[in-house]
C-alpha cells in the first residue's frame, strides 16, 4: 500500500451526533474526515433527502406528530415488510418540518442527547456545506433502493443527476457514487455524472436490481466477488467495491487479504465498512469489559484492516480511525 486509506464519516460523525443531521456533518469535518457518506432517498414529490432508509420512524420525530399518524403504513421493500413512515409519502415541505434522532439511543447516549437539535437535510444543502468547508472534503454519495424508487415514480438516477449538475457537482473530482444497485451506477454515469463508480456488496444476499431481473436465480453477492466477476465490475466501469468488514475480519479477529488482493489485481479501489469503536460492532475478539456500549480494543481491529490495503474506511468515529491510519502511515495522508 503506497497510501493511507481514504477515512469516509459514515452518515457524518455518526458515532458522536444524529447520523446525516447538519451537525454530524459539521462535526466530521472538524474531526479530519477525508470524506462524508450521505445515504439518499427521495420525498413524493421528488426532493432527494438524506436518510439512511426511506422509513424514518427510528430517525426522526415523524412517529410523535400527529398531524402524521395517517401516513403510517406498511410497503414491501426489497423482499421485506417494512411498517413505519416513508421519505416518498411526504413532500419535501412536509419532512422539512421533522426534527432528527439517534438511532441507537441505547448505545450512544452522548448522540441521543442531541436529539431535536437538528432538522432533515436534502442533497443540495451537503453539497454547500462541502463547498464552504474551508478544505477539500469529499462526497461519497451513496444510492439507496434505487429499484423500488423507479417502480413508484421516482427515478432517483435523474433527480441525482440534475441535483449535481445543478450544484455544479456533476463531474467533480471530490465526488464519488456508490450503491448495491449496478443499475443505477450505470444509469448515473450514462446521464453525464462523473467522479468515481463504487459497488456495494453485502456479505450475504443479492443486489436488488439483479434479484428483480432473475429472481431466485440472481448472482449473490458472494459469487461477485470471484476473480472473473470482479474483472467484469472492473470492465463495466465500477472503480472500486465497497465490502461489509465481516467479509474481511471473522469473529475471531483474524483477517482475510484474498478478496482485497483479488480486487486490486482486477483494478479495482477496495473500501469497507463499517468502522465503530463500541463493543457492540466489534469483533468478539476485539471487545472489552463495560457492555455493548463501552469502546473495546478498536484500534487493534481498525489496523489489521487497514492492513490488508484497503483504499478507503468508513467510519462513525472519523478521529479514531484517522490516528490508526497516521500510526500505521506516519506522514501518508488520504486523499480524495
């Protein structure tokens, strides 16, 4: 590895402020974060939002405000029943009004005692907080359940595109798109957008898009990660995978180099996620005394990941993973 791994806030400083609100955002910034991840989601009529799902029950106040209580219903998203309030039954001027919450109340105390602090964000108002950050701070922008949003109208491709362009975005260096979706990588491309083409892969599962094409016979994403699949991500575009961490550490602690190798020899950037100092997301060989919420021994599992070579880390402590990374690299910043 000739440089230090890209440290990405995952949903802005997540580990510390509502995830997506302006003041995870702000607050990674602060921390060093070579880059930020915004999930995006759209509203009814056609606003994209930044949301981690578009049900929003668990991240906003959206269950307590009556005037809502009709919009409650259940959707079936991805081959799941989902029950709660989604991002495509509100318009923008609607889910403006919503205040944000943590969504792990339970392991991040310090987090949920900022909740109601902040308001929902759209795409556009990230992109002005990164253009006035003061220092270059990537984007990595990623697509979430593209496939349904085409079936009910809302081709998120399209609002992507025309948002960046917009903003001036639209083939910006800083900028990169990711999704579980190929589709909707390869639809944005094709619409003009520019900057880097990322494909997400779960440990377990298939990739929606391919799933609504060939059902039950759809590639896993395990079988993408083969030498000649991950040649074909490389020929069609894609710069880079983005891996679920449990692909790389087992729960033993050990980590395994041969897809991140396999990966590199195909051309291919290699990024996982996701970095968490609580025991609760750390391998068990990396927990600590003090229960799910207390920090274990994070830095012994965020380096032996970033010694695989891994380009780029998404964390929801963006500091922490920065001193793991200058301690393994002295004097080898990220780049964007």
């Amino acid at each position: 590895m000739t440089t230090a791994p890209l440290v990405i806030a995952h949903r802005g400083a997540s580990g510390y402020r509502p995830e997506h609100s302006e003041a995870a955002y702000r607050l990674a910034v602060e921390l060093g974060a070579d880059a930020i991840e915004p999930d995006i989601v759209a509203s009814r009529d056609g606003v994209l939002v930044l949301r981690h799902e578009n049900e929003i029950s668990g991240t906003t106040d959206v269950a307590t405000r009556p005037e809502f209580a009709d919009r409650r219903t259940t959707k079936r998203i991805e081959g799941a029943d989902v029950e709660g309030w989604f991002t495509e039954d509100l318009t923008w001027a609607e889910l403006a009004t919503l205040t944000v919450r943590e969504r792990l109340p339970e392991l991040r105390p310090l987090s949920a005692s900022h909740d109601g602090e902040g308001r929902m964000l759209r795409l556009s108002d990230l992109l002005r907080l990164l253009d006035d950050a003061g220092r270059r701070v990537g984007l990595v922008a990623e697509i979430k359940h593209a496939t349904y949003f085409d079936s009910i109208g809302l081709p998120l491709d399209q609002f992507v595109a025309d948002e960046l362009r917009s903003a001036g975005w639209i083939d910006d260096e800083r900028l990169t798109i990711e999704s579980f979706e190929q589709t909707v990588l390869d639809r944005v491309r094709d619409r003009g957008v520019g900057g880097r083409s990322v494909y997400l892969l779960e440990k377990r599962g298939a990739a929606a898009d391919l799933v609504a094409r060939f059902g039950s016979a759809a590639p896993t994403y395990t079988s993408q990660l083969e030498e000649s699949s991950l040649a074909a991500l490389a020929a069609a575009g894609r710069h880079g995978i983005s891996l679920d961490k449990s692909t790389l550490v087992g729960p033993d602690g050990t980590t395994e180099a041969r897809v991140v190798d396999a990966a590199h020899a195909a051309g291919l950037e290699v990024f996982t996620w996701t970095l968490r100092a609580e025991n609760a997301f750390l391998a068990r060989a990396h927990r600590g005394p003090g229960g799910r919420e207390a920090r274990g021994d994070f830095a012994t599992e965020f380096r032996s990941l970033m010694e695989l070579g891994v380009d780029g880390v998404f964390a929801d402590q963006p500091e922490l993973a920065i001193a793991v990374r200058d301690a393994l690299r002295p004097g080898v910043g990220g780049r964007v």
